[in-house]
C-alpha cells in the first residue's frame, strides 16, 4: 500500500515535508512517533498516533514508539496553560512498561526488517552533562527560532518557564539521535507536534550541514489532524474524563459503550481513522447505516474492532453480550442465571453501607446514595421519577419517595434504568 495515499483517503494526513512520497518510495524508511509517559496506561486520544505506525508498518516501513523518560521529566508546553509538575524516575519507568504492553497489541514486534521497536529518550539524555547538551543541541537553534514555535508563543502571555522552553530542543535532539543510530528519517505526530516536530529536521539540517533544498538524508516531518467532534469540541473524553486502554482505569465494558454511543455525525471519521477497515467495507458499511440509523451499524463496527484490538476477542465478546443483556426486555432474567465470567463484564455499582444508610427512599438511593452516579442531585432524581424516565428491575417507578425493599436480583443486585439508553446495575451487601 502507499502510506501517504492510504492517509489522504482516511483524511489521516494534516501537513507533510515536501519530497516525503519519493523518500517512502525508494526504499523502506524507519519513522517514529513519541508517547508522554506521565500516566501508567495511553488513552484514545493517542490512538491516532498509534494508527498512523500502525498504517505505516502495514505498507512495508518500520515504526518505533519512542517512550518519553527524560521528556517526560519535563513535560511539553503544547496546548497546555500551565506548567506540569515533575513525576519521579521511578513512576516514569512504571508507566513505560505499561504503555509498551499497549503498543504491543497495535504493531509486530516480530515481523522481520520493519518490526517495531519501544526506545526511551532517557537511555540517552542520562549520560549528558548540561554543558554538553548546549554545545551538543543548544548551539544549532537561534532564540528567534523557537520563540516562533506556536506552543511557546501561546504560553509568552501566562509565562513559560526555561525548563518548558528547552522541551523542543529535547525533541528535536531525540529526532536527530534516532537519525543516527536508528536510521530514522521521518518523525509523525498530532497537529500540534508540527513546531516540536520541525525543530528536529532543522537540527538535523545544520548539524549535518545540509542544504536547505537537499535530498540527500533529508529528515521529514509528518503530522494527523487532531481528532474533534463534529461540533469542533476535542475526541476522547468521557463524563468521567479521559477513556483509557488499562482495563483498570476504563472497564472494557465502559470503553466498548464510549465507542457505541458516538454521534452519527462523528463515526464517518472515527471509522477511518481508528480502525483497518478498506475503503470499500466503509463506503458499505455506511450504506447500511443510512437506510437503518436506528441499528447504530457504524458504531458497532467502531467499537467491535477497536475494543477487540485493545482488551481481545474473548473480551471484547462477552462486552457484546453484557451490552446485549443489559438493554434487554428480558435484562432482570438474563443477570439472574448469567455466568460469573459475564457478570464480570457488567458495570456492576457496589452501594456503600455507609450511603445506603443515609438513603430513605429510591430519590435517595440513585442520587446521594450512588455518590451522584445515576443522577447528580436529588431534584434532578426525583424529577426524572416523576416524568416516568426511572425504572427499577424494568418495571417503571412514579413515585419519588417509593421505599427501597426492592426484590434483590441473585440476592444482592437491583437494576435501575434512566430513560432508554442508561442502565445501572447496583450491588448490596
């Protein structure tokens, strides 16, 4: 395949050097995309980058995820109003052996010339001495140059300190290592990395001593549209914040509804851009979802494939039919007699004794009583039981001071549904 062709067509490809195209044409080329590793698991929001090593490995070329240890340190500027505060070696390191065993599910290790590669900056940056990295990086870029970098220009007005100034030196120096040691010649990133990005190739240009029209050994740059909402508001968050790929952090229940609930204005993009789907499957794919819309034929194939890809097939199966069971008309039934392996996917709320002392009727229960799970205050509940909206073990309840000796599903669990697209399943003790 030709990666920058396969990019345009899934609307992947944002900003791009010239010469780019002939560079991936000649020869296998070697390009990498850097991970922060400030939390121990990645989330979707880097799941854009993922896929753009994932596509490039699948047209021949070799990826490598660089592992930001000593970056990470310092924490990059771009996009942020503040400055970060510092994590310790110890929590960095944890975090990049859990962010590899992720990236290990998207792209092969073991594929022969263009296996991927895991690399951490902070094999190299360890060594420097301060005087060293100025002479080594500091001489080759004027003030000028990077004051006009957007990420700093940005934080001038709030103030950036010289530690977040000094980040796109630290990038641009790992382009130009991997350059030398790793062959790399290209280096990809999200929109807002162009400035961090092209910092590097112009280290690489005058420490190498290229012309600025050269070929040779040329150094490339590459960067993918952020991924927003069809209302331009940023992809990947939930209401409870950020959607992770740890299974801890985000269940694969949570993650695979995340998908499932995406509007249909936003799943024409996220079906290009998160999943490996053809061209013809998706131009298919949508057809069928234009003439049902109700059947939510593009999320499910969204959040099939990519839950699949991030938790397995067995997972991601049992996810599917806890989503199934739970929607059902028959949903008090099936959590009765289903097995413990599928009770494990369900989103199962343990009510605190605590809590459910404090609680004197269902308003209670599924407001302050669920530590605002279901509903955020009690007005908010008891209005929703009012307009018919609140049903418990599927049988809809009207009454807001209705008392709580609700029928124990198993002897321990109730079902609380909100409207038609919200079901809790609440645990007791």
């Amino acid at each position: 395949m030709n990666f920058i062709e396969e990019l345009r067509w899934r609307g992947m490809l944002q900003d791009m050097i010239p010469g780019l195209e002939d560079q991936l044409a000649k020869e296998m080329t070697v390009a990498y995309i850097g991970f922060d590793p400030t939390a121990p698991s990645l989330h979707i929001g880097n799941l854009a980058a993922i896929m753009l090593l994932k596509h490039f490995q699948l047209c021949g070329h070799k990826p490598i995820a660089l592992v930001g240890g000593a970056t990470g340190m310092i924490g990059d500027p771009s996009g942020k109003a503040a400055e970060r505060e510092f994590l310790s070696e110890d929590t960095l390191r944890a975090n990049q052996v859990g962010i590899q065993k992720q990236l290990e599910k998207f792209l092969e290790f073991h594929a022969g010339a263009n296996s991927a590669e895991v690399v951490n900056n902070y094999d190299w940056f360890k060594e420097f001495s301060f005087l060293g990295f100025l002479r080594e990086a500091g001489k080759f870029l004027t003030v000028n140059y990077m004051m006009s970098k957007d990420s700093v220009k940005k934080r001038l007005e709030t103030g950036i300190s010289f530690t977040e100034f000094s980040y796109q030196l630290l990038q641009g120096y790992d382009f130009y290592h991997l350059y030398k040691h790793k062959n790399v010649r290209l280096q990809m990133g999200g929109s807002d990395q162009w400035g961090n990005i092209t910092t590097g190739t112009e280290i690489i240009r005058r420490k190498e001593g290229h012309d600025e029209d050269a070929t040779e050994r040329a150094a490339f740059a590459l960067t993918t549209p952020l991924v927003t909402k069809a209302d331009g508001t940023k992809f990947g968050k939930s209401e409870s914040g950020n959607v992770w790929l740890d299974a801890e952090k985000t269940s694969p229940y949570a993650f695979f509804q995340f998908w499932l609930n995406a509007a249909d204005a936003d799943v024409p993009r996220l079906i290009r851009v998160f999943t490996l789907y053809t061209k013809d499957q998706i131009v298919e794919l949508e057809k069928q979802h234009a003439e049902a819309p109700h059947l939510r034929i593009l999320q499910k194939a969204v959040a099939e494939e990519v839950t699949t890809r991030v938790h397995g097939a067995k997972v991601c199966a049992l996810v599917m039919e806890a989503s199934t069971l739970l929607f059902s008309k028959d949903a008090v039934e099936l959590i009765a007699t289903a097995s413990e392996e599928l009770l494990g996917q369900l989103p199962i709320h343990e009510v605190s004794a605590e809590l459910l002392g404090d609680c004197k009727n269902l308003t209670d229960l599924i407001s302050v009583g669920t530590d605002n799970l279901i509903f955020p205050s009690k007005g908010e509940a008891r209005k929703a039981i009012q307009n018919n909206a609140v049903s418990v073990n599927k049988i809809k309840v009207t009454d807001p001071n209705a008392a709580l000796g609700f029928e124990k599903i198993r002897g321990k669990y109730i079902l609380v549904g909100n409207g038609k697209q919200k079901n809790y399943i609440l645990s007791f003790k």
